[in-house]
C-alpha cells in the first residue's frame, strides 16, 4: 500500500473472496451435495454463477469506461439512473450490508458459544454478537489499513483450513454421490440455500474510493475472486462426492471437521470466515453512506472523512447501530431473506446499467468491453431469482425501495453531470424516427404537427398557443416559433421563452426563439424546412391578425406553407377574446376545398381536451 490507496490484491482480490468462502462453504455445502448429488450440486454452482459472473462482467466493464468514484455500487447506479434512483437502492444497499454484518456475527456467534460449551440462546447471542461486532468495527475504526491487513490472516486461516480438509481421510464410499438422494428438497430450494454463498463478489467494489487504479483493480481482482472462489466450490463439491458417505454428509453438520486432517483448524476456519465476511461488510457500508451524504442524500455531516484518505469514521457509527440492531433482532431466517433480496436488487440494477450505458451513452467507450446481452442476461437472471426465491420478500424490497425513490424524487435531488436518461431518450427518439420515416405516413395515425408563428410576448399570444396545446392534447406536436426584433450589439441573450401551463400541457408543445427583421418572410423560409424526417409538420397555424399588417407577405407566406402541402389554420384573436365558454364547434367545409376530411380530423383531436369535450359538433 502506498499513499493510503490499495492494488488489487489487497482492496479488491482478498475482501471479495473472503466474502464469497464464507459460512455456507463450511456449514451448509457438504448437506448440500448430499442432498442434490454431484450432477445436480455442480447445476447448482453453475447457475449461481450466472448472476455473479454476468454481474461482475458488468460492473468490470463500467469500471474500465469511467472512474468509479467513492462509494462502489451507489456511485455506479446513481451516476446512470440518476439521485432518486441510485440513492434508493443506495440506501437499501447500505441496510443490506448492515444487517448482513449482524447475519456474519449471528453465524459465527453460533459457532464460538458451540466450541466453548455455552447455550446458543438469543439473549447468549446478542451478547457475544454485540462483543464481537464491537471488536470488528474498532478495529476498523483504528485504520481501514488494518482492517485490510488482518484479512491477510484471515485469508491464511481459510487456506489452511481448506488444506487440512483435502488431506484428511474420510475413507471412499461404497459409490459415488452424483444422482440426487431419495427425498430430497427441490432444486429451486437447494438453489435458495447456496446462492448466498456467491453474493460477496461486490466487496472489493464497495471499496473503489480507496483504490489506487480502480479501472485496473475492479476489473482484475473482481473476476479473479469469482473464479477462484468457483474453483474451490467445484472441487470441495467433487472431492466430498466421491470421498464421503451420504449419509454421512446429511447427517453429521461438523462432517468437515471430523474428515479433516486436523479439526481445529476447520473451526478456525469458520470463525475466519464469518468475521472476514463481517469485516468486509462494515468496511463497505460507511463507504456508500458516506458516498451519499457527499451526494446530499444523507445528512451532509457525515460526508466528513478522517485523515488524508478520508475514511469514515462519522459513517461508520451509523453502520455500527444498524448492524447491532440486526444482532438484537437475532432472527437469523429473516435478516437472510432480507438481504438476499437487496443483493438480488442491486445485481438487477448494475446489469441493467451497463445495458443502458452501453445501448444509449455516446461516451461510453471502455476498455473491457462485454456485449450488451450479457448484461441483460444478468439482469434477467437476478430478476427471475428474486421472484423464485422468495416472492414474499422480494415484494418488501422492492416496496422499500419503491417508497424511498418517492421520497428522494420529491426532494428533487440532481447531479451537475448529468444522468443516462438523456441519453435513453435520445436514443428512443433516434430509433422512433427510423421506423416512422421508413413506413411512411398512414392516414388513420394522423396527428397534428403543428407550427405555430407569433410576436414575441404579444398579449393575445396565451389565447392562440391554448388553441395549439388543445390540438396537442391529442398526442400532437406543436412547436411555438417567438419572433423576435434582433438583439443590440451588447445586450444579453433573451432566455428560453417558458412552457406555460401545468406539466401535462406541455407536452408535445415546444418553445423556440427566432428573431428576425422579417417576420412573414421567416415563416416562408421555416415553413419551407423545418422538421424531421418521419415526423414532418403538417399544419401551419398564423394570427388573422398577421393580414392586416402585411397583406402580401401574409399570402405569400400561406403559399410557401401550401407548396410544401402543410394545412393553413387561421387563428382570430377578436373573436376568441369574446368566448366566454366552448359551445359548439362549427365545421365549414365545401367539396370543392376539400376540407372535410381535416375539419372531422382537428374537431376530434380538440374534443379530447377536457375543456372541450362536451362540446356540440354543427
């Protein structure tokens, strides 16, 4: 380490792989191939691996495109899908680290009252949980530095532990475990109960504000742990396949201990497991709070950090009260649906996220790039697992988060740099355009696209744009040309004329400024150019007004607009000034026109607007 920052090796390889060899490596594997047999536990490993491997492909390739701020997971989600969003799942991420702290200390809580004789009681585990949550936060309360370097020691436990078990004699069974035992669970909850153990492979990610080189660290130490990790799963599972009895392996939950070639060693093992894992938790939640409160999200009071690489130490008090409430809690079933759940949410979203940057950001260029369907295939993955696995608390998380997106959005929360969304739109737009100019226009999806021409800040402006945003309401288009007199020399630019209305009229209705010494002769020019291929405007709607002050222009003007085929609207102000209320509305048509055909068209687009729906048709 130097300048405060870590390589791969150290913040990214050892937290993520400790994370991943945890409790359920030593606990709940052996059951596991004993209940499913060798073909259908290797099914399991695989499939589990989907959503890791996917996910971890993805946050790789974000990391190589962008620097990856403070914060991991909660940087990634909030830079793409904006505050509301990745502060919602932020904040739902941070709970899920806390209590899946309190899930580490309860398991190894278990274990320690087991070895020295005590009851493993709730009150019993609350207390040695409190103890042992207490050591682990102080130790990285002293310095992250050493917090990291106790997992070196941590990592050489677990080395040893799993040594001694490849080493040890359990004697072969008469056959090989490969089919699935007699009576066994599903496949679906077998999946339940092993998935956890892959979960851990964000770790090293939630500490990208204190790597050295995240674009090379996330990348390397990311995928190095999630096959590292898969290899040591694959070959435990053969190994105990072929060298343990059955019934040995659903029966006896210490069967590592007791094959092994040295017992201790696996206990040291399982209680280096779970406190890594535990470590590896409070060292990444103070970081994404902390990442937020920078953001606002949070009080901003504990965006402070502490010395020259600003760790967290104000958030990590925070981090510590949650995780003890989850240890108080002592509902081991519950805190794990939870978390599973978050964890699930969070994969969804950062496949989601590399899909959208990668199909819609123009500046996404990165140096490990994955194709697109990768990512959805995560995304997909994590989703079906979520409703598979526990519907109920999928439901809840998805609840929780629903209800603190609310809340963040209603504070209006932004980024100075932007988001992904614009770039979404933008790209929705640009294929929408295609495929309308590439079918050509269809006489029963017509719709107004309407361009609008008047004085700037006219005061019988309001009553003729009312007109055009009721033609809109109809899913129209209107675009509001202001023509304006030429600026002086030194005077500032005028700003955007305002949308006017609530949010809903504005839709469809766009605001531009034109100025110009020329007014009818500008509209010539516009209407003879203006729009876009696929969705070309069709109307042109003029104040009567324009007439009486230029007669000539007025009809050249119309002229123009009828060369390129656009329908003329005639708008008279005096007239609208006296309606009080929309009676009727009154089509004048004639054969020889040909008008019948548009008059029918508008009239249904007007009645759509509230204020003209109960209007009568003459």
């Amino acid at each position: 380490m130097r300048d405060g920052k870590f390589g791969t090796f150290a913040g990214v390889f050892t937290p993520s792989v400790l994370t991943i060899l945890g409790v359920i490596m030593y606990l709940r594997l052996p059951w596991l191939v004993g209940e499913a047999g060798l073909w259908m536990m290797l099914g399991i490993i695989g499939a589990a691996h989907v959503v890791s491997i996917t996910t971890g492909l993805s946050v790789s390739s974000i990391a190589t495109d962008k620097k990856v701020g403070a914060g991991g997971p909660y940087y990634i989600l909030s830079r793409c899908f904006g505050l509301p969003i990745g502060g919602a799942i932020g904040l739902a991420l941070f709970v899920g680290l806390c209590f899946a702290n309190a899930l580490y200390v309860i398991g190894f809580s278990e274990s320690f009252l087991a070895a020295i004789g005590v009851e493993a009681t709730k009150d019993a585990i609350r207390i040695a949980g409190s103890a042992t949550l207490l050591a682990v936060t102080a130790i990285t309360f002293v310095s992250t530095s050493l917090a990291i370097k106790s997992q070196y020691a941590i990592l050489g436990i677990i080395a040893v532990s799993l040594v001694v078990i490849f080493l040890g004699s359990p004697g072969a069974p008469a056959e090989a475990n490969l089919a699935q035992a007699p009576s066994s669970p599903s496949f679906a909850l077998l999946f339940g109960i092993f998935f956890p153990a892959v979960t851990g492979f964000m770790s090293g990610v939630n500490m990208s504000g204190d790597l050295r080189d995240p674009k090379r660290a996330i990348l390397r130490g990311t995928m190095l742990a999630i096959l590292v990790a898969a290899a040591i799963y694959v070959g435990l599972a053969v190994f105990l396949a072929y060298r343990v009895d059955r019934t040995q392996l659903r029966e006896d939950p210490a069967v590592l201990q007791h094959i092994a070639l040295w017992g201790p060693a696996v206990v040291a093992g399982i209680w280096a497991a779970t406190l890594s894992s535990a470590l590896g938790g409070i060292l990444g939640a103070p970081r994404i709070l902390q990442a937020m409160s920078v953001d606002g999200i949070t009080p901003r009071v504990l965006a402070k950090g502490h010395g020259a690489t600003g760790e967290p130490r104000r958030a990590l008090v925070p981090a510590f009260l949650l995780s003890e409430v989850g240890i108080l809690i002592a509902e081991l079933n519950l805190i794990a649906r939870v978390v599973a759940m978050i964890y699930l949410a969070q994969y969804c979203f950062i496949n989601l996220t590399a899909a959208i940057e990668s199909w819609a950001s123009p500046d996404f260029r990165p140096r490990f790039r994955v194709p697109k369907l990768v990512s959805v295939i995560g995304a997909v993955s994590a989703l079906l697992l979520m409703i598979q696995l526990d519907l109920l608390a999928m439901l809840g998380a998805v609840g929780l988060m629903a209800g603190l997106f609310l809340y963040l959005k209603r504070r209006q929360l932004t980024l100075e740099s932007g988001d992904t969304w614009e770039g979404v739109w933008s790209t929705i737009v640009r294929v929408g355009l295609h495929r309308l100019d590439r079918r050509g226009g269809q006489s029963r999806h017509w719709r107004p696209n309407v361009l609008l021409f008047d004085e700037v800040d006219h005061p019988a402006h309001p009553a003729i744009r009312d007109f055009a945003s009721t033609l809109a309401s109809g899913n129209g288009i209107v675009t509001d040309f202001a023509l304006a007199p030429p600026r002086a020399g030194d005077e500032e630019p005028a700003p955007k004329p305002p949308a006017k209305g609530s949010d809903d009229d504005k839709i469809g209705v766009f605001d531009t400024r034109i100025e110009t010494t020329a007014p009818l002769e500008t509209i010539a020019t516009i209407c003879q150019h203006h729009g876009f291929s696929g969705v070309p405007p069709n109307t042109l709607l003029l104040p009567w007004r324009y007439h009486a002050a230029d007669a000539a222009g007025f009809l050249r003007a119309i002229q123009a607009a009828a060369a390129r085929g656009l329908n003329i609207l005639l708008f008279d102000d005096a007239r609208a000034a006296t309606r009080s209320r929309p009676a009727r509305i009154d089509l004048w048509w004639s054969r020889e026109a040909g008008n019948l055909a548009l008059a029918v068209a508008l009239s249904r687009f007007i009645t759509r607007a509230p204020q003209w729906e109960q209007a009568a048709i003459t």
